[in-house]
C-alpha cells in the first residue's frame, strides 16, 4: 500500500473507528495509517484484478508461500483440512490461510530457456 500524501510504502492497517470507517468496510474500503507522514487513509487491500487469485486478506499482497493445513488454526481449519483446501502463508505479515483461489502465475523473461 502507498501513502496518497508522501508516496511512502510504508502504510499499515488502521483499526475501525467512525461509522464511515465501518460503512466504507461494507464494500471493501479498509482504513490504512501511512507509518512515515501518519496519514490515514481508505483503500482496498488488494486490487479488483487480485480478486481471481489468491492474496492475503489483511494486506492484500500476493507474495505467497504454500504451507502444511496442520499450520492453519481457526473454528473452520478442521473442515478444511478435511476438505483438502490448499493453505497458505504470506510471507510479509505473516497471516496463515486457506484459499481455494489459484495461486498467481509468475511471469519471470528470467525462467525462459532460449531455444
């Protein structure tokens, strides 16, 4: 996330506070805190085109790392685990998730084998 006021990428998730902050949550607006300028803004954590992939929930970023279901806690882990979700762990916050979104596809020139 980056800050509208200092272009700084170092914003942070700010708690809920107003009846705005909650009403703009209702269509995925979240309150973000910018940690340089303390410039508190609403964004969407992810952008719509991360929707179709999987991306972590709390910041939205999509640096992913496949991880054991064992590793996942919550009221509906068990389930699925039974169900057979892939789990996954982003690497930057650290949040550890189900999701049955694919991952998203790297497109590294790098990777490609000149022929």
């Amino acid at each position: 996330m980056i800050c509208p006021a200092c272009h700084a990428p170092a914003c942070r998730r700010s708690r809920r506070r107003t009846l705005m902050d909650f009403a703009a949550a209702l269509v995925g607006s979240l309150p973000w805190r910018c940690s340089r300028c303390g410039e508190r803004f609403r964004r969407r954590p992810a952008p719509f085109s991360h929707r179709f992939s999987a991306h972590c929930a709390i910041c939205g970023n999509q640096d992913l790392k496949r991880i054991a279901p064992e590793h996942v806690t919550g009221f509906s882990a068990p389930f699925k685990r039974l169900l057979g979700m892939p789990a996954y762990r982003c690497i930057p916050c650290r949040h550890k998730f189900f999701s049955i979104r694919p991952l998203k596809e790297v497109h590294d020139d790098r990777l490609r084998i000149a022929s």
